[in-house]
C-alpha cells in the first residue's frame, strides 16, 4: 500500500500515545464489546505477517531479535489465562473468547501494528491500491495449511472473505458488517493474486482488513463442511496448530512447515516464530487469576482494573509493569424509545457527577470521552470542549425531567457481571436517585443475558451500560456503539425504523454522517465531517453519552518473557504478535 | 432412706414453690456453656444488625466516602475497600439480610413443611403419596444447584415488594424454601404417624374428635418442640445457602451489603492487596453461623433429652 | 428385602422423569430469552428472520410437552442435544466434564471419610474430656465455616505470603494422575471440611448411642479388652448410620463443585451448570444438572441397600 490514507494520516503524528488504540482481546473486553451485539473484533490486528517495509515508517525502537546469549534457539512455552472456553474458532463467525487461538492458528495477508503504526505483511507481500475502490494483494509463495499441507491461494482468500455476509444472515455471526461492509466483490485474478473491490471509498478499510476476522480459511477443507463453517476445525496455515482445546484450555504448538519471511523485520524473525508453546488455561476467579501470576504460574495477567491494581506490581522484579494509554471505553445508552424528548436525555446526563465518577471509580486518573474515543487523539475532540458537554447540575437536570413530561419514574440500567460495567452502573443508579428523583436499579446480567437484553424489542431497562476497550478505527470503536447500522438501531432503539419522527430524522442524520466522513479519504476534510458528526450526537445527546474513560491502562507481564509486546497487547497485539517473544532462560 | 424421709422429700417437691420465671434460663446458661456463648452471639449480631444506622461508621453504599483499601484503623475498624466504603459499616448492614433472608426462609418453610406434613400424615393414601414423591424430587437436587436455577428462571417473573424485602431478596428467600420445605416436610411427616398411633390420638379419636382437631388440638402441640429444633438447625443451613447464592451473584441487588456477594465481583480484584476486606465479611458469616449452630445444639439437647449429645 | 430393594430400583426412573419435568419447564419459564441466548449476537436486520429460524431449529414454537417428550426420548438414547448457545454436541462436553467432577466428588468423599470417622472416634470413646470438647468446637466450627470463604483465602493468602498457590496448570488424570491430584486435592480439601466436621459429629452421637447400649454392655461383661468392644461391636454398628450420612453429603460435595470448580479451576461439571444455568443455554443445564441429580439419586440408592445388608435389624 503505498500512500494509502492511514499512511499519510498516521505519518502526520508525532506522539506515540496515540497510536496506543487498545483492542480488547482480553476475554472481558471483548466480551463488553460483543454484547452489544456486534462483536466486532476490537481484538484484532497485528498479527504474524511477514515482510515488510512495505509500510515501515517508524525505525523499530527494540532490536528484532534480542536472543540470548549463548546463540541458542530463543524459546520456551508462554502461559495465560482466559475466564471462558470458546465458542468456536471459526473466524469468520465467532470472536469471544477465541482471539488467542485464531490470532495464531490462522494466517492473514496484513496485520496492524499499533504502536509502529505498521501494517506487516504475511501472506500477502504488499497491499496495492491503484484506486480507492481497489486494493489488490499479492500472494507469499510457500504457505501450506495445516490440515493437509496443501498450497494456500488467492482463492482460498476469495472464499474466505466472500462468506460474511452469508455467515451473518444464516448463521448469527458475531463479526457485524462495520467489520467488512465496505467489501463488494473479493476475485482471485489469478492462483497469487487477490482483489477486493470496494462499495464506495473506506478510509479505514486497511486497517480493518487487519483483523482476526479475515483469517485465511482453506476453502477445500470448507467445502467438505456440511454446515458450511470450520467452527471446531483448524483450516488454517497460521505459525501455531492446536494441539489441545477443550474445557481446561488450550494448547498451541509450532506449526513445522510455518513458511519463512524473506526479509525479517521487528516482527517476522528469522526461525519465526520463538515461542515454542502457548498454553492458555480456564480460570474463572479473579483472585485466582492473580494467585497464578504471583505465584508465577502464569506469565501474563489481563484487565489491570485500575492504578490500584497496577501498584500492587510495581516494585517486584519479578514482574514488569508499565502504564500505557487509555484504551477503555463506557457507553451510556438509553432506550431512545423511552427518551424522545431531549429535555428527559438532557437530564439524565446534567444529573451525572462525571468528575465524582472520575474521582471515585477511576481513583482521580480520568478523562472524558467523546463519540470518536480518545484512543485516537488525532480524531477525537479536546477535552475543553467535551467538558462543556459533560456538566452536572442537578437543580436544571430536574427540572428539565419535570419539564419533559416523562413517563419513566423508575430507571433500570442494565450491564453485564463486568466488574467495569457493575459498578459503574451502581454509581449511575445512586446518581439518577439523588439527582432525579426517580428511583433506580442496576441490573446485572451474565453476558450471554445481557446482550439478549440489549437486542430483545422491547426492552426491559432504561439506560445500558456498556463496557469495551478502543480500537483501531472510529468505525469500530465508540462509533459502532452510536452507528443505528450497528448497534444503536436495534439495540438502543435508535434507528429509521422507530415510530416517533424525531428519533428517526435523528437516526438518519447521523446515518448520514457517519457514512459521509467512513468515504472522505481525505484527512483533513475528513477531520472535519468527523467533527461535524460528533458534535450532532453531543448536542442531540443520541443514542447516548460517552462516559468518561480511565487516563491510563495498564500492562503487568512476568519478566521471564522477552520481547513482550507492551505497547500492542492491549489491542490484542499479545495474542497476536507472539513471532519475537521469547521466554528468558 | 426411711420412709418417713422419702415421703418428706416428696412432700418438699410437691409443695417447691413455682420456678422463678429466668430458672429455665439460668438452668440453660448454666448447663449449656457452649449454647450460652452461641445465644451471646446471636445477640450480638441480632443488635449490630438492628443498629447498624448508628453503629455504622459511614454509609455503605456511598461512592467515595472514605479513603479506599485502607487498612484496619480506629477510625475504620475493618478497613475500607475499593469504592471507599468502610468494611465494618457493611459487615453490620450484611448481617441485616444474612438475617432477615434466614429467618423468612426458616419461618416459611418451617411451617410450610409442617403445614404439608399434617395434612400428608394425617390423610395419608394418595395424598400422602403424591407429597411424599414430590419432596423426593425436590430434594434429589442439590440444593445449590436448585436455588440457582429457580432464581434464573423467576427472576424476570417477581414483582417488586417494596421496603421488607428487595425483590432480589424475595427470589431468594423463595428459592432457598423450595429447597428447605421437603426436607422440614420429611423430617415432620415421620413425627405425624408416629403420633397418629400413639395412644392419645386413638382416645381422642374414640370420643369423636374431628380429624381436623386431632391435627391441630392434639398432634401439632406435640411437635412443636421438634419444630423449634428443625428451625434452629434450618437457619445456619439457610444463611450458608443465601450467601452462597450470594457469592454466586445471583443474591442481593448490586451493591447491597451482603456477607456472600461482598466476597466476591470486584472485589476479588483487590483480596490480594486487601486482605481485610476477603477477611471480615467471611468472619462475620463464619461466627453467626457457628453462633446458630452452638445455639441450635444446646436448644435440641435442652427441649429433647433422648437427643442428648448427638450431633 | 429383595421387594423393597426392588421397590426402591423401580423408583429410580420415575424421579427421574419428575425431576426433568420439572427442571424443563423451569427453564422454559423464559422462552424469549432461550431463544435470544442462541445468539444476541445477529445483526439488525436479520433478528427477527434470525430468531425464527432458531426457533425452528430448536423446535421451540412447539407445545410444551412436544418438546419435552422430544427432549425425553433422545435423552434416554444419551444424546442431549446441541449447546444453544455454541452449537456443539452436549454429550461429549459432559462426558469430558463428568470424570472431572467424579474425581472431584470422590476424593473429597474419601477425605470425608478418612478425617472425619476417626476423629469422631476419638472424640466419643473419651465423652466429656477436654480433648472431646475441643473436637467438638472444632467439628461444629468445621460446619459453620462457608467453603466459598476458605477457597477464597486458600488461594489468595499463601499467594501473599509465600507467593504460592495451589493452582498450576491443570492436567488430567489420565495424563499424570499425580500432577492432577496436587490439584484437585485442594479444593477437595475445601469442600471436605464441612462434610468431615459433620460426619465426625454423626459418628460421636451414634457410637455414644452405641457405647451404652445392652449388647456392648454384655460384650465388656463377657471380658472382651475395650478396644475389641469399640472396633468389633461399637463402630460397625455405628457405620451404617456413617454411610447414610456420607451418602447425603455427597449432594453438598456436588453443590459445593460448583463454587470449589469455579475458584480453582477445575474444568468440571459444576462449573458447566454455573455458565450454562446463568445464560440459560438450557440444553446444557438441563443435561447437567440430570446428570447430577441421577448421581444422587444413584449414590442414594445404593445407601439405602447397603443400609440394609449391613443392618440386620432393618426389614421391609
């Protein structure tokens, strides 16, 4: 890809924090995110990929491979943990619980690195665009699928990413059209080269081209399914293949045949990968979790909840533990059927005490956040002006809910066991008692419950809280909670199809806008539609309110691993970008 | 001894004044150490829990309204946790719905299995059969596991009942007696045919007492005593089900001070830099179980001597 | 005893069938939701047409006792169906669970046992020392203690202390069955405190009962040494009330797996009913919760027969 827009858009920046954009990965993030149904792959980019330069912008900053002395093969077995089993490895189809598994098994033409701002290049070479409604991939030769030691072709390419919209429609995919709906055709020109055309220009489509979700399935091994989906199987040609999988964990051992990358870069080392294997075991405990890793049991301990959590880490050698930015998100949503009228939204937001929040929940370290999350600095509007849309004033706020006429006396706010999303709905329960004068109750459910809640039509609550970790696109961040295409519309009955006229022209508007700036290639007319957009939705207050998000996340790993990949792990990039970790001695 | 002596001291029973109205009491403290030390417990926590509103340093559900993770101080006795509430002030709302879920269950079930268990004995055949295969199934479940599923699948379905219990707490007080009712029921059915034979119940039968009166007027004052030691031994059983339902999180509303939830969600995430808050929750369940226990074991060996000693 | 024990076996299938009747339409209280579990995850415009097909699927807009008898039939062939909520076969998942919790279930019976009956022993051939009144403080605290607390700071105190932990990665019995009872042996210990408290407290009353009863008292008469008396007469007639006891305590053991399974780790059949009870991905809870409710009533079962060798005094 040469000069594609992310190119010149990241090229422009100078701070690295900003390329921090976190990703979930972590079963609980993802997990938040899923459950509002789209589930879309905040855990992806960044994965194995080879080649190189193409888009290296950025001088690496670690030395590739930091192998240890004595010139042996770096190595060893890395050790995580993970609260739930999948529920199937298809990557087409589910993305909860699951990233660690197709982050390795599978390949993918490109990954995103987060923190280089670099797309690495695996199974294909090189990412052309000869337009902006084409981008044409040419195929690495040598790569076999684990199954049956088979060549993987452009073809094998064409299936894969041609099944979404089936997947969707027939079988209740969890990756949501935000993920590839700007995809109209996907042809093999010939048996190495692979052509996407696309519906209307997609700024973003590169990078969410990167995903776990467009893991190479082998189109062979798909046709022999009757069911049409590769849920249970390895299909694909990946560095790792499964060795175990069932209700304890998972076991994932190097793939022999793994093809070599000509030119290694930061990621793609020669002999890739190192680690030799990866185990993830099932534990459900937190305070089991953390047992493990301080007993060294595991070497990697996910969702740091807050700085408090994050000391306890500080000052041991045995770990290392390091503050990165903020990759957290917290929607607010309401059942926009229930608030057509925006003195009532209005309310509810005046009746937040965002900066008590900040100083209880987020022990002081917060920032607001806004419809562009503040993961993507760049994009995102400044704090100044969130904070003139994040005022509290109870006296206005009720007697703006007075002034409504409302019909709601009693608030229900629904969330998921997230510890993030409990107690965060707890704190908004008090606020809405004391501030409104209504009475109110948090709601907590299991995931699988809570997103059933989210998407029945008529819904059992009146605000939703939803936590999720950021990621790398505004398609697929704040936005897909805000989009009616994505979740808004059927989950927080925010879409063209409702019976009140202000919630649909509302609807269509920011319909509207959300797809005029996903089709402006042009960065800084881009910024500015993005503006336009957000401020629409702060000024409207629909489908809901952007809560402030922790200033920090935090990444604590054992020390005995090399080469972690601190600055990406968040997105997802742990799980993905294992080619160079090593385990020390 | 004479005769003479033996009739004195029969005379001196017989005319043995009244007994004081705490001798049963006293007689209680004195022979039953260990029950004394449950019933001063009991006590103890009936009151903290009564005057939590005053004895409570903070509130307990506030965000933010002492320092967070703290450690054990004269100001917080207990500590603080993560939202900055202070562990002693929730240890004594707690004991509020440990309490109240345990004896709601208890009395119900209590009387419900007594209820079922009268009416079984008393007219036996079909009826009896049908309750006794009923009670069969529902106690083939372990109990856990029940109380679970029962809450997962009413939980949508209650209404609110305002200020005595939480709907939350309701669901749990009727799922904790559909586990706890065939058990009580079992126990007492067993007692009903064995008094239907005695021989009082046959006399009472031969001057033409109803059946409904026999059940009421003659049997159930005879199982009263039982009764009282079903329950004492039901409620420690019934606190350990509610908590751990609680811990579970299918308890009290998020938030609620609970013994059983406050061990559990997030604040697993802090029991390693905190332990005061793993400790005091636990602590407080542990004694007021074992307080009930005591207590129970004391009232049964007092109210029914053949039982002396066991268990 | 042949008819009673006979009685007992005919009986066996009818709870069975009251008891799935009974968890089935529990589960079925929310039908919108069953269907929903399926996948809250399709996208917009496709719910509706989604949610039918699902329902279709599952067969779930059939009459209650369609579905039900459906259910029924296969189950009795052993197949329970698909997960609702991953589509993958619940068979296989609880026959790869079931060992897990056995396991589980067993040694912490066998701990029951071995901690409980001895010091019950103890504790009733010196009644009213000093050593029996410990015991008894001991055993009664024993039962009061939640084992949700235990795990709690066994797993989280040593990691403070001594940065130690009973949980290393799991591995299965078959594999290295030592390696697997390191593991398994502390929640079994978890769980075995609450049951051996209670069995040690069963088994002092009974033998105290026992103890001075007409026939002991004929056997010291008769010049036998007193630990002869104790073994020989006392505590084998005090075993039958030990073995109905553990029998019962097994239902606590299956019920405690849920909790001990979720804090340690243990990839068993507890944990599986906690996840699938919760979001109501109702195929799976229903097979496992029968699954453990038919070994319950099995155990039980056998309890009752043995009680009934062993007790020459009990006829049916």
């Amino acid at each position: 890809m040469r000069e594609s827009y992310w190119g010149r858009y990241w090229k422009r920046r100078r701070s690295r924090r900003g390329f921090l954009i976190g990703g979930a990965a972590l079963a609980a993030g993802s997990a938040g995110l899923i459950a509002v149904g789209c589930g879309d792959d905040d855990d992806d980019d960044a994965e194995p990929a080879a080649t190189a330069t193409a888009a290296a912008t950025a001088a690496p900053t670690e030395a590739p491979t930091e192998a240890p002395a004595g010139g042996a093969a770096p190595g060893g077995t890395f050790r995580q943990s993970k609260t739930q089993v999948d529920d199937g490895i298809d990557p087409g189809l589910k993305v909860i619980n699951n990233n660690e598994i197709l982050a390795r098994i599978y390949n993918h033409t490109h990954l995103y690195k987060v923190s280089t701002n670099e797309f690495l290049f695996d199974a294909a070479t090189a990412m052309e665009q000869p337009d902006n409604l084409t981008i044409v991939f040419p195929m690495r030769p040598g790569m076999t699928f684990h199954h049956d030691g088979g060549a993987v072709t452009a073809e094998d390419v064409a299936s894969t990413w041609s099944r979404f919209p089936a997947l969707l429609a027939d079988q209740g995919s969890q990756v949501n059209e935000a993920n590839w709906g700007f995809m109209d055709t996907i042809a093999a020109v010939d048996e190495s080269t692979a052509q996407v055309t696309l519906k209307a220009p997609a700024a973003s489509a590169p990078v969410l081209m990167a995903s776990t979700a467009f893991g190479i399935v082998s189109r062979a091994l798909l046709e022999q399914q009757a069911n049409g989906n590769v849920q249970e199987l390895d299909a694909g040609a990946g560095p790792y293949v499964i060795e175990q999988r069932d209700s304890a964990g998972v076991a994932l051992a190097r793939y022999p045949d793994y093809y070599r990358h000509e030119n290694p870069s930061t990621h793609f080392v020669e002999g890739d990968p190192y680690i030799d294997r990866h185990e993830t075991r099932i534990i459900v405990d937190r305070a089991a979790v953390k047992a493990a890793f301080f007993a060294g049991d595991i070497d990697y301990i996910p969702a740091i909840a807050d700085r408090i959590e994050f000391e306890e880490f500080t000052g041991d050698d045995r770990f290392v533990a390091k503050e990165v930015a903020s990759t957290e998100a917290r929607f607010l949503a309401y059942d926009n059927i229930k608030f057509t009228d925006r003195r009532a939204r209005e309310a509810v937001s005046l009746a937040i005490d965002y900066d008590a929040m900040i100083a209880t929940l987020y022990a002081g370290d917060g920032v607001y956040d806004g419809p562009v999350g503040q993961a993507l600095p760049g994009f995102a509007l400044d704090q100044e002006t969130l904070k003139s849309y994040r005022t509290f004033d109870p006296q206005k706020a009720r007697q703006l809910w007075e002034a409504s006429g409302t019909e709601v006396d009693h608030i229900r706010i629904e969330t998921s066991i997230d510890p993030r999303g409990s107690t965060l709905a707890e704190f908004l329960a008090r606020q809405m008692e004391e501030n409104l004068g209504v009475t109110a109750e948090p709601l907590i459910h299991d995931v699988t419950t809570y997103v059933a809640r989210a998407r029945e039509p008529i819904k059992q609550w009146e605000l939703f809280v939803v936590p999720y970790n950021a990621s790398t696109t505004p398609e697929i961040y704040n936005m897909t909670m805000m989009n009616p295409d994505a979740f808004a519309g059927v989950s927080w009955s925010f879409g063209v199809d409702q019976p009140d006229a202000s919630l649909v022209a509302n609807a269509q508007k920011l319909i509207d806008l959300t797809a005029a700036q996903a089709q402006e290639v042009d960065p800084a007319v881009r910024l500015e539609k993005m503006r336009e957009m957000q401020l629409f939705a702060l000024d409207e207050l629909v489908p809901g309110i952007n809560l402030p998000v922790p200033g920090h996340s935090w990444v604590v790993y054992n020390a005995r691993v090399g080469n972690f990949p601190e600055d990406d792990v968040l997105l997802g990039g742990l799980l993905n970008r294992t080619h160079d970790m090593f385990i020390k001695g | 001894m004479s005769e003479s002596e033996a009739a004195a001291a029969l005379s001196a029973a017989a005319v043995r004044p009244p007994e004081r109205r705490f001798a049963g009491v006293l007689r209680f403290v004195r022979q039953q150490r260990l029950g004394t030390i449950g019933a001063v417990l009991i006590i103890l926590m009936v009151f903290g829990a009564v005057a939590a509103p005053v004895l409570r340093t903070s509130d307990p559900e506030g965000f933010g309204v002492t320092p967070i993770l703290e450690g054990p101080s004269a100001s917080h006795f207990f500590g603080t946790n993560r939202e900055g509430r202070d562990v002693w002030s929730r240890v004594l709302y707690g004991g509020r719905v440990s309490l109240k879920i345990g004896l709601a269950t208890v009395i119900v079930a209590a009387l419900g299995g007594t209820a079922l268990a009268l009416i079984a004995g008393y007219l036996g055949g079909p009826v009896d059969f049908a309750f006794g295969r009923v009670a069969d199934v529902l106690i083939a479940f372990p109990s856990i596991l029940f109380a679970l599923t029962l809450h997962a699948s009413l939980r949508d379905e209650l209404p609110n009942l305002g200020v005595v219990l939480a709907a939350e707490e309701f669901l749990l007080v009727v799922a904790i007696c559909i586990v706890f009712t065939p058990v009580i029921f079992r126990i007492m059915r067993g007692n009903v045919l064995e008094q239907r034979a005695a021989v009082y119940v046959e006399s009472a039968r031969v001057i033409g007492a109803s059946e409904t009166r026999i059940m009421w007027r003659h049997i159930f004052p005879n199982l009263v005593g039982l009764l009282l030691i079903v329950m004492s031994t039901t409620l420690p059983a019934a606190i350990l089900t509610e908590s751990a339902l609680s811990f579970l999180g299918v308890g009290v509303e998020q938030g609620t001070p609970s013994w059983g939830a406050d061990l559990s969600g997030s604040n697993r995430t802090y029991f390693v830099r905190a332990p005061w808050i793993a400790i005091f929750p636990g602590l407080a369940l542990s004694v007021t179980v074992l307080a009930f226990n005591l207590f129970g074991d004391a009232l049964r060996d007092t109210l029914d001597p053949r039982l002396r000693g066991q268990r | 005893m042949q008819a009673y024990i006979a009685r007992r076996l005919i009986a066996v299938p009818f709870m069975l069938f009251g008891m799935s009747l009974l968890l089935f339409w529990l589960l079925f209280l929310r039908p919108g939701n069953a269907a929903l579990t399926g996948f809250g995850l399709v996208s917009p415009d496709q719910n509706a047409q989604a949610i039918a097909s699902l329902e279709e699927e599952f067969g779930l807009d059939r009459p209650f006792f369609v579905q039900y008898g459906d259910w029924a039939w296969n189950a009795l062939q052993g197949d329970f169906g698909i997960s609702l909520k991953n589509r993958r076969p619940v068979t296989p998942e609880i026959r790869s669970r079931l060992p897990v919790t056995a396991e589980l279930g067993l040694l912490t019976v066998l701990l029951t046992a071995l901690i409980g009956i001895p010091v019950g022993i103890i504790s009733a051939i010196r009644p009213g020392t000093f050593l029996d009144g410990f015991l008894r403080i001991v055993t009664i605290s024993g039962i009061s203690v939640p084992n949700f607390w235990v795990a709690t700071l066994v797993i989280t105190l040593p990691a403070i202390w001594w940065a130690w932990t009973p949980l290393w990665e799991y591995v299965r019995f078959e594999d290295d069955p030592l390696g697997n009872l390191k593991i398994v042996i502390w929640p079994a210990i978890t769980l075995a405190i609450a049951t051996a408290a209670y069995v040690a407290r069963i088994v002092r009353s009974s033998m105290l009962e026992t103890l001075y009863s007409d026939y002991v008292r004929t056997a010291r008469a008769k010049g036998l040494r007193e630990r002869a008396v104790v073994l020989r007469h006392v505590f084998r007639s005090s075993m039958i009330a030990v073995i109905t006891v553990i029998g019962i305590q097994l239902g606590a053991v299956l019920g405690g797996s849920v909790i001990a399974e979720q804090i340690f780790g243990i990839p068993g059949l507890g944990l599986l009913v906690f996840e699938s009870v919760v979001s109501i991905d109702y195929t799976v809870a229903l097979a496992a919760i029968m699954v453990f409710a038919f070994m319950f009533t099995i155990v039980n079962l056998a309890v009752d027969v043995i009680y009934t060798f062993a007790d020459p005094r009990i006829r049916y």
